[in-house]
C-alpha cells in the first residue's frame, strides 16, 4: 500500500496496480470508512480498480494529517468493511435495434448471438468506479467470451440506457453521449436522474445481474417512467 500527494489538494492512496476483486475490497473499505465520517474537510472521494483518490480542502487540513487517518482507518480493519453490498437487477432488451454490435461481439468470440445474451446475462457484475460521464458504472465481470476491443472510432451519439463491453468491462450509458463501447442492448431503467438523491443508480460496490426483457416490456416500462 503506498499514500502520495497526487496535488497540493488530493492524496492518492494505492493499494496495487493491477485489477481483482481481492485488491477493490480494500479500496472499498477505505472508500466507504471516510465516507460514514462525513468529513467537512474531504470535498470528494474517488475510488478506482485498485486506488482511491481524495480530494480535500488543503485549508483545513495537511496531506500529513490526511496520511496518518488514512493509515489508521486502514489499520483499524474496521467493520465498515463488511457492510453488505446491494444487489441491483437490471432489465435489458437485446433487441438488434438496441443491440448493433452483438453479431461483431458474437464474430469476434466464435460464438452465436443467442449465447452472447445468455452469457452477458448470466454473470454477475461488481461496480468499481463511476466515471468518464454522471453515472457511468464501470463494471467488472464480464465473462471471458464477451470480452471484445472497443471500436476503432467511438460513435458520435450513444442513446442513454444503452448496454455496452469493452475489453473485459460491461456498462450503461447514462446519458446520450459519444461512446466507443460495442452496444449489445439497451435498458429502460433510468441509471442517471440529476433531481434524484442519490442521482446515480449505481453506486461504487453495487452487484449487478441483468435480466433480458421484450421489446414489448421495454416499451412498457420506459412509458411507465415517463408518466
């Protein structure tokens, strides 16, 4: 475990250089011991595969201070820890409308797209950080034969809700957005809500399955949160 000053306001507390399960434990216990503390003097907290960035008033506190707390809550082995994940359900529609690239998924694997949905389907996800846009989970898990290179030039507009992997990740745009992830579907659950509390649906630590729906169920839904 190695803490640096990442800028004359954020420390950087690395914990590897490599991405497991095993690694984003201690990451998330970090994560989750500052943030119960609700600390004034931390402006933002910023978890990644195997490091956490914190962000703090250099006014009201010294990366000498911050270091020794770091230290001491990751000494503690508190039970914050343990707290249980949530596990969220997701459904999405694996129409080919939604879904352009799961024959390139599909090709690139030698696999059927019938497989590529139930494998995609079928595994479970950890959230391990949230970024690139508000409520980008980037989720890990995904299965070995859906693991496919992004495209070579990103689209200019990704529909929200859409469902994506790239390399060994799966996620949901939350947003209309440019986006180089290979869409295989897409969800009518809203991941992103700017006037909610929180306003992402995901959060770091989140286990997420998702559940195939029809087009009609997906129609149905997305006209049930419009209402």
């Amino acid at each position: 475990m190695k803490i640096v000053a990442a800028s004359d306001s954020s420390l950087l507390v690395e914990f590897g250089n490599s991405v497991s399960e095993q690694l984003y434990a201690r990451v998330l216990s970090l994560f989750r011991a500052l943030l119960s503390e609700r600390d004034p003097r931390i402006r933002n907290l910023h978890p990644g595969y195997a490091s956490l960035l914190i962000d703090f008033d250099p006014l009201r506190v010294s990366h000498e201070h911050l270091t020794a707390h770091v230290r001491k809550l990751i000494g503690a082995e508190t039970s914050i820890k343990n707290a249980a994940s949530r596990t969220i359900e997701i459904p999405v529609c694996y129409d080919a409308e939604f879904g352009p690239d799961l024959g390139d998924v599909a090709a690139h694997n030698n696999i059927s797209i019938e497989e590529v949905i139930h494998l995609h389907a079928s595994a479970t996800y950890l959230v391990y950080f949230l970024g690139f846009s508000p409520g980008f989970a980037y989720m890990g898990g995904l299965p070995e034969k859906l693991r496919t290179p992004r495209l070579a030039t990103p689209r200019i507009r990704v529909a929200a809700g859409s469902v994506g992997v790239a390399g060994e990740q799966t996620g949901i745009y939350p947003v209309d957005s440019p986006g180089g992830w290979r869409l295989i579907g897409r969800t009518p659950v809203r991941v992103f809500d700017a006037s909610a509390n929180p306003p992402t649906l995901l959060l770091p630590g989140d286990v997420v399955r998702f559940a195939p729906i029809s087009r009609a169920s997906f129609e149905q839904t997305l006209k049930a949160q419009s209402a």
